[in-house]
C-alpha cells in the first residue's frame, strides 16, 4: 500500500526540473539548510565574510544517506525501493553528487553508425573507494583511463537505483564518454516491485519514469540501462514497452544525448528467460528504446541470426562479453579480444561485462602492467574518438597518486585517490618503429613522478641509427581552429641523453590550410607542424605564460608556442623526440607533466572571482588525547559554500591558515592545502586548530582558489575566502 500511495503522489507532482537545483549558475550564493538559528552572527567586512560560533560538542547529525556517519565526508549513493525512488527530491545535500564537467564533444559523435564500446563496471557491489566524493587516502584503488577507447560506461551494482558516483561521470564526460546509471529488479522482491509500477494504470510507469529523468538530469548523467530480472505477470510485461518508450522520449527531451538501453533477461510472454541475442522473442524491447545488451553464453550463430533483427540499427546491438568469463562464453581474461573479433566481424557493438577483473583477480602490484596488456590485446577492434573543442589542458593525472603536487610544488604526501581530479588520458600502447632495427616506444602512465596532481605519462624506447626522430602521436583532434593558438609542453629528459624533444600537430581542412604566413598544409593528407618554441613570452599573457622557457624545480622544462592559423582544421597532436645528426642508437626516457592547447582570446578575458563565500554546518570535536589537554587541538569539520560561474572553472582548490591573516602572506608561509572540490561546495572533515582559552578567540580562515578551464594559476586576490571566529562558553 506504500507504494501505491507513493506512487500516487509522484504521478500527480508537476513534472519539470527541481525547484532547488545545483550549482552557482542556479542559485548563486545559496546557503545550505541545518542551522542552529541564533548560534552564529555574521560581519561583511570589504574582504571577507566573518562568522562566530561558540565550541561545543553536542551532535548535529547529517542525513546519512549523503555523508559518512564517522566523518560526515559527503557521499554518493543509490536507492533501495520504489518507495525512496518516488520520494526522491533535490536537496541541497544532493548537490555534492552533481557533476561539474558537462559531456565534452566528441567526433565522431555518439549517434554515427560505427559500432560502439560499452564498459559496464560492476566491482564488489559498487561503491567502494569510489563513493567518497571528495576522494580519500586509498592506497591501491581501481583506476580506469583507457577512455579513449570506450564509447558509453555503465555503472552497474545490485541496488534497485545506482546513481553512478560523480567522480565517475566527471572522468567519463571529461572524455567525452557517456555514463548511465543502472535500474534494476531481481528475485522475488524485484517482482512485486514490478508488480507495484507495471502492472496497473499508466500513471504509475511514468510517476518512475519521471523521477529516473529527473535524476539523470539533476545530477548530469545520461540515462539509464534497464535490468529486469525477475518473471513478469501479464498485465506487467504488457506495459514493459509503453514504459520504455515513455522514458526514452522524457529523457531526450531533458538530455538530448541521452540514452536508454535494456537487458536480455525477460521475453514477451514476461518469463525469466535469457536469449543471449535479439530475436522474435524481446525484439518488441529493443523498439521502444535506445539499445539492447545482450546476454553473455551465446555463439557465433547467435551474432549471425541477429543481422536479420536489428536491421539497420545492428549498431544499436551491445552483445555482451563477461570478461570473467563465467558460464559457456566466447573468450574472456586476456582471451576477451576473441569476443571482440567475432563481435565486430559481424558489426555490432560490444558491451565489456566487469573489465575489472585485472584489478580484482590478478596482482595489485602489477595492476597497471596488467590492465594495459588487457587493452593493448583489444585495441585492433576499438575505434577511438576524437577531442573537438578547447581548451585542451590534461597534466595526465590518473586521480591518484602517493603524494600531491601542484605546478612543480609538493602540497601533501601519502597516498590519494579522487576520480573527478582525473585529467584527460593519452593513446598508451607500444609502438615498433619502422625498419630492420630494434627501435620501440612504450608510453604509459606513471606514479612515480608529477608535474600536477599525482602522476606523469612517461614514453620510453629506443631510436636505432637508421631512424633520425620518432612522433609518438598522443591524442585524436578533430578541432576547428582559432586565428591563434598557444600551445604549451611541460616535460623532463632523465638519465643521460642527448634526445631533443618538440611538440607536433597535425592540421588539414576540406580546402587550405594556412600556419602563419608562409606555409601552406595539403589538405587531402593533412601535415604535421612542429611549431617554433617562445622565446618571449607576450607580456599580456603572463598569468598562462609565466613559466615558458624556464627551467623549473623537480628538473621539469616548460615550452610554450604561438601558431596562426587560417582555415585549419587541428587533426592529431604528437610529441617528437629526436636523436642528433650522427649519433648511434639512443635510448630515452622522457616523462610529460603537462599539455596545453588554448585560444588565444579566451587568455585575455577577464576571470570572475570567488565570491559569497559561507560556513556551515560546523562540527566540533574534542582534542583526540587527554595528553593534549583543554588547550590542545580541536577538530573542526564545516561546509564551505561559494558563487562561481562554474563554467568557466575546472575544478576549485581549498586552503586554509590559523590566525588573523591579509590579502597576501606575511612571509614565505602558504596557506595549508585542504583539497578539491569540483562543485561550488566543500566539506572541511577534521582539521585540527587551535583550542581557544577562556576568554580568548581562536581564528580560521578559508581561501577558495578558482582553477580556469585554460589551467593557470590565479592571484590570491581573485579567490574567495571566509574566516571563522570561535570561542569556549564562559
């Protein structure tokens, strides 16, 4: 009767977007709810919004669903029933979870006629090191960054609801990949769920299909897979394609690129019954949506009777593959690209069941080694897609790392893992230089080593005599470009070599192209540009180019260049290493910390600031030992809100320092590093202070530092901050 009544009251809510949505762009300043009215006053001084608590030790407990009980770090999370799907409304607490980076271009675009790549990551029952949103100290997490490569992921668990964590979809969209999240029922209870939606008056189907929608696009998703496991009455299964159809043309309508797709598990008739293929029998499911996934125990006689279905949408047609390889299947492990040649032999997409099975069945010491075999065995039958819009910025941050490190400087040490700090991820393999000799190039990613963030992408080989230079060809652009580009490498040379190192980029267009004034790019075959480095950078520039043509700590080199362009289309972009003229064989290893391609205008616009920035929430505890005493530490966790323009920011970092402080440090002191945050809100979990006397006031202040989208640093004076005066009762 639950939820009957819940779903009742959901089909007649007026549909259409939340009321309370996310983001500075809504809402700009908005502050959370959770209170204590009469606790805390505020002053506005010119520079800094001030607010005053008194210390005390007494619980304020947030809702569990969205922070750590023990921490209160905000999380992500899933629903469990139909009655907590239809009760669902944005809250503010619910704006953690949304995703700051929007899904970026990509060419070809998703609805092109090439077959695709799905990864459904299902891992341990899901949300795991993955759910902490502000990430956590995990010391040998699952890191996936063959993006390239993939056209659609899945987050996959057994909740009824899964919301894909945001860091997710921050990583996915960053590559232009889509995310869904995953309904789905099962066993016994997943029947009578069915029975409660399905089975009566179209009213209820789309109360569910309303409140997925909303979900999708409060958080910044892009639809859903559908998984029904579990027999159907009659009356359900008949209305199984309305509610399809009535999702999929909602969710198009709200995110134009989104899509739905549905699993082989139910038929027709509404019994639990796979096909592991499209036929007569759940043909009427593939209809009324964006996809089918199919089962994984079928044969090559499966793919073929399956042309005949699908018709002209075969590559609309996910065949899945476990790579597990649990049950009578083709392929699977390091034999998964046996799977894929059949698949594609006959023009389907692929959907990659678990691919994590490197990270949970093999050694987590050889865990990088291990995953980049297992893609390097598939990347014949992948094709890859292409960047298409700038800034281009990546530092090849995998979102984790054993210690932090920013522009060179090191912020924190210990282990780290934060999925939406990911940056964009290069073509890895490795390359057989051409001729008799024993050259070769291996590039992939590396730890041990950072410009910014917490890893490095390093190309190793060997140059042989016959061969004077090698252009390891890095990422895929499909780029109409500006009049001007700046381009920017960051890279250093270790060991002893005598190897120079350049950047190239390929550029073509359907008529001319025409790099500065003198040279002219056949426009048919395209040609690569080794543009000539800065030797003084343009002094309007100097925020982007500060550093160009330094020497800079850690051994790092930073070279930066100006192209002008007419009629060009950006195609391919390449690092060049060369051995000199006469020299025998060399060998290198040359690690990069950072690329950048940017126009030109979007260096001179003006940047907004941080502004409106607010405490809340706070949390004290006492010092964490009686050796400390009453003057010892305290341990104060706060929400901080902002107003920001988010699409202009990457990402935001968080500092902080004790005392009475100005516009700039007194000395060489810097503000301590908190973290990141990648929505306009951050929660501060368990920062020690000062414990004030009686009497006495205790002072923290906040410093919120926007990251531009074109990855420079700003001046304190455009971030935005907020102190925090305390006291003990008297």
């Amino acid at each position: 009767m639950e939820a009957a009544a819940a779903l009742t009251r959901a089909a007649s809510r007026r549909r259409g977007p939340a009321a309370r949505k996310p983001g500075a762009q809504e809402e700009p300043g908005r502050r959370p709810r959770r209170r204590r009215p009469g606790r805390r006053t505020r002053e506005e001084p010119e520079e800094e919004a001030v607010f005053r608590e008194v210390v005390h030790f007494s619980p304020d407990p947030l809702p569990v669903r969205y922070y750590d009980k023990e921490t209160t770090e905000p999380v992500s999370f899933y629903l469990s029933s139909l009655e907590e799907l239809l009760a669902w409304t944005p809250l503010v607490e619910d704006s953690f979870n949304v995703a700051l980076q929007p899904l970026e271009c990509r060419q070809p675009p998703l609805g092109s006629h090439r077959p695709r790549t799905l990864v459904c990551h299902d891992m341990m029952g899901g949300y795991l090191e993955d759910k902490f949103i502000q990430g956590s100290a995990a010391q040998s997490p699952y890191s996936f960054y063959h993006w390239q490569y993939i056209d659609l992921f899945v987050y996959f668990s057994h909740h009824t609801v899964t919301i894909p964590p945001v860091g997710w979809t921050n990583a996915a969209h960053r590559h232009g990949v889509c995310v869904l999240g995953t309904f789905i029922t099962e066993w016994n209870d997943g029947a009578k769920l069915c029975e409660a939606f399905l089975a009566g008056d179209p009213s209820s189907y789309r109360a569910v299909a309303d409140q997925l929608v909303q979900i999708a696009q409060f958080f910044r998703f892009d639809g859903w897979l559908i998984n029904v496991e579990n027999p159907l009455s009659v009356a359900a299964v008949q209305n199984v394609p309305a509610f399809l159809r009535y999702l999929t043309a909602e969710l198009h309508q709200r995110i134009p690129e989104g899509l739905v797709l549905w699993y082989d598990s139910v038929v027709q008739s509404g019994q639990l019954k796979w096909q592991d293929e499209l036929n007569e029998h759940n043909r009427i499911f593939f209809e009324a949506c964006d996809g089918f996934f199919t089962n994984y125990n079928w044969r090559e006689e499966h793919l073929a009777r399956m042309l005949g279905q699908a018709g002209e949408r075969l590559v609309d047609v996910y065949v899945g593959v476990d790579v597990f390889a649990r049950g009578n299947v083709v392929g699977g492990g390091f034999d998964t690209d046996k799977s894929l040649e059949l698949i594609r032999k006959h023009g389907f997409s692929v959907a990659l069941f678990a691919p994590g099975w490197v990270y949970e069945c093999l050694e987590k010491s050889s865990f990088f080694q291990n995953q980049d075999r297992f893609w390097n065995l598939l990347e014949r039958y992948l094709p890859t897609h292409s960047i298409c819009s700038l800034p281009f910025v990546t530092s090849f941050c995998l979102g984790m790392g054993t210690r932090r490190v920013c522009y060179g400087q090191e912020q924190a040490v210990g282990p780290w893992y934060h999925l939406s700090a990911q940056e964009t991820q290069p073509l890895f393999g490795e390359h057989k230089l051409p001729g008799d000799g024993w050259g070769w190039v291996k590039v992939h990613c590396c730890l041990a080593d950072s410009w910014h963030g917490g890893s490095s992408l390093l190309l190793q080989g060997v140059i042989p005599p016959e061969v004077g230079s090698v252009a390891v060809r890095l990422f895929s652009l499909q780029i109409p470009a500006p009049h001007k580009i700046f381009l920017s490498l960051v890279y250093k040379l270790e060991g002893s070599t005598d190897v120079t190192v350049a950047l190239e980029v390929s550029m073509g267009d359907a008529d001319s192209c025409h790099v500065g004034s003198i040279s002219v790019l056949n426009a048919e075959t395209g040609s690569r540009h080794r543009p000539r480095p800065l030797r003084v950078p343009p002094t309007r520039l100097a925020r982007w180019a500060s550093r160009c043509g330094q020497q800079l700590s850690g051994g790092w080199i930073q070279r930066c260049y100006e192209v002008s362009l007419r009629g060009c289309l950006l195609r391919d972009l390449f690092v060049n290493l060369s051995r000199p003229p006469g020299s025998q064989e060399e060998s290198f290893m040359c690690r990069l910390g950072e690329i950048q391609v940017v126009d030109a205008e979007t260096l001179l616009a003006p940047l907004p600031q941080v502004q409106s920035v607010t405490i809340s929430q706070v949390r004290w505890q006492p010092p964490t030992s009686e050796v400390e005493g009453p003057q010892g530490r305290l341990r104060l966790s706060c929400t901080l809100h902002w107003s920001y323009l988010l699409l202009q920011a990457r990402c935001f970092r968080v500092h902080c320092w004790e005392g009475a402080r100005g516009r700039e440090p007194p000395g060489p002191e810097k503000p301590t590093f908190l973290g990141l945050a990648f929505v306009n809100q951050y929660r501060v979990v368990d920062l020690a202070v000062k414990a004030a006397g009686p009497g006495q006031e205790g002072r923290v202040e906040f410093l919120v530092e926007p990251v531009p989208r074109e990855g420079f640093q700003v001046s304190q004076a455009e971030w935005g901050r907020a102190a925090l005066v305390y006291s003990v009762p008297l």
